[in-house]
C-alpha cells in the first residue's frame, strides 16, 4: 500500500489558500485558483517549479530542511504550521528559543476551573512558574520548596540524600513507582526540553551545574534516554491531616509546552474526605471553582 503523500498534500492546500495579494505578488488577468500558482511559489521560495511539482505529487519525498523552510517562509505560515509542514517532511521542526515562562490566559482559566485540585504550572524546563490556593493547601508553598531557581529537577536532586522527601513538597512525599524511576523519567523530559531550546542560557547553566555537582543527574543525563513525564501515585505526609495516596497527571495545555501537574484523591475514599477537609480550610466551595487570584501568575510577575 503506498504511503500517503501528507507533505505533497498540506503544500498543495496551504499553496491554494495563500492570495498572492498577501505574498507581494501583482495580479495578472483571470485565476483558475484564487491560491498561489505554483510558479509564484516556486519564485518566493527560490527553488524550481519542477520541484515545487515533484513534491505536491509525490515523486520527491524528502525536501532539505533549507527547502521547508523556504516553503514555509512563502507561505508565512505561523510556528505551529511550520513545525507540522517539518514532520511532514520526518524533519525535526527548527529549535525555538527560550523555554517560555509565560501563562496565557487559557492556562490561568483552567487552573482556575481546578481550583478544587492542586495544581501547579510548570514551564517545559520543570521550573514552577504557577500554582493554586490547593497546591499550597496540600503540598505546601513552592516559594519554601528551596529549589535552585524553583527547578523541580534540581530540586530532586538536591533532596537526594533523603530517599523518602519527594521535591515536590514542603513536607515529606513518597512516590510510588521509587524515586530513581522518577529521576529517570524527569530528566529524560528535560533532555528533550534542552534539544528544542538549545540556545536557552538559563537552562544550560542549570544543566551545566548539576553536570558538575550531581553524579546521579550525570549517570542519567549520559544515558540518551528521552521521553515525557507522564506522572505518578504518590503519597503525602500531610502535617494536618495524616497521609494522603493521590494520583498525579500531567496536563499540557494545546499550543504551549507548559506542564500542568494535578494532584487528585481517588472519590469516595479516606483521602479524597482528607483533600475535601483542605479545601474547607482554603474556604474553596466543593462544587466552584477558585477565584482568579495572585497566586495564578507569571514567575517574573511577583508570586
């Protein structure tokens, strides 16, 4: 069965949508298509018809990553366009730059929605940019966590030494699965974070500086091993209301590459009744949602 032609197809479609009004490009005379000729592509691209054909039919399959970019530099299609026209081609889509620690209105409504969960914002380098009035209630303030530039891999691996206090809380927090296969599964999120922001200062020199001073992290980074967090089972030593087993999951936001990390009791249990006895202490009704508040806000905004 031949392999569907998705580049040849979705070059086709953005080529057609394009006016040439938009391109630059003068009208002359009537249209078979209101869309870019392949031609006049060809021209803001720099390469040839020909090859413009050969693509848009399928006879050539493996465009130059100078060739997208051109294409898609013509087209002036927006970042998420121009990474899908890159997977098309099995290119990697161009490195951005810094890792964002900025949290759109979309993500701050939807934290908002959880404000009966715990919830905390993490930027794509695990720096934690956000979190709601239950985060604190549950797992304590992260401004007392005391992780290198609020890094919660830094913080794993400053709190090493101790094998059952969890970073992620101000008190101690046992993870399920074992700390090593959380080290492991963290760093191997943060190594394809440093690929796509190879040009991040500030995520260099945290990577740089646990190089030198942490082994563990070392070991790990030299492994090659890649992949998302994808969460865990956890246990909390809460001061107030004795031990809690909530699952984490971790939620990214469409069109960012934020983490939300979310904390929730299974229902009807002894721990769901201790996370319902947080809540009342926050003054959150069970079944509203939080109010916007300070404690949702940019890293750089003042939390």
């Amino acid at each position: 069965m031949a392999t569907m032609n998705h580049f040849g197809m979705t070059l086709r479609g953005w080529r057609e949508r394009m006016s040439p009004q938009d391109s630059g490009l003068e009208v002359d005379g009537e249209r078979r298509i209101p869309g870019l000729r392949r031609e006049e592509l060809a021209r803001l691209a720099g390469i040839s018809v020909d090859y413009v054909m050969r693509l848009e039919q399928g006879r050539a399959r493996n465009p130059s990553a100078q060739v997208v970019t051109a294409l898609a530099r013509a087209l002036r299609l927006d970042p998420s366009e121009r990474d899908h026209l890159f997977r098309c081609a099995h290119l990697a889509p161009p490195s951005v730059g810094n890792v964002s620690r900025h949290i759109p209105m979309s993500v701050q409504r939807l934290v908002h929605q959880l404000g009966e969960i715990p919830a905390g914002v993490f930027a794509a380098d695990w720096t934690i940019i956000g979190w709601n009035k239950m985060w604190t209630a549950a797992v304590g303030d992260p401004r007392a966590y005391g992780w290198e530039g609020r890094n919660l891999v830094a913080g794993m691996f400053q709190t090493r030494a101790s094998r059952d206090r969890d970073p992620i809380a101000a008190w101690p927090i046992r993870t399920w699965r074992g700390s090593e296969a959380q080290e492991e599964d963290l760093v191997a999120d943060l190594r394809g974070t440093a690929a796509a922001h190879p040009h991040d200062v500030r995520l260099a020199s945290l990577i740089e500086g646990m190089l030198r001073r942490e082994p563990a992290f070392a070991r790990l980074w030299f492994n090659g091993t890649a992949g998302p967090y994808t969460g865990d089972r956890k246990t909390i030593e809460h001061p107030l209301v004795g031990d809690i087993a909530v699952g984490v999951d971790v939620l990214i936001p469409a069109g960012t590459d934020l983490r939300i990390l979310t904390c929730a009791a299974a229902a009807e249990t002894t721990d769901a009744e201790k996370m319902d006895a947080l809540r009342a202490a926050c003054h959150l009704p069970r079944t509203s949602p939080a109010r916007p508040d300070s404690e949702i806000a940019n890293l750089d905004g003042g939390l």
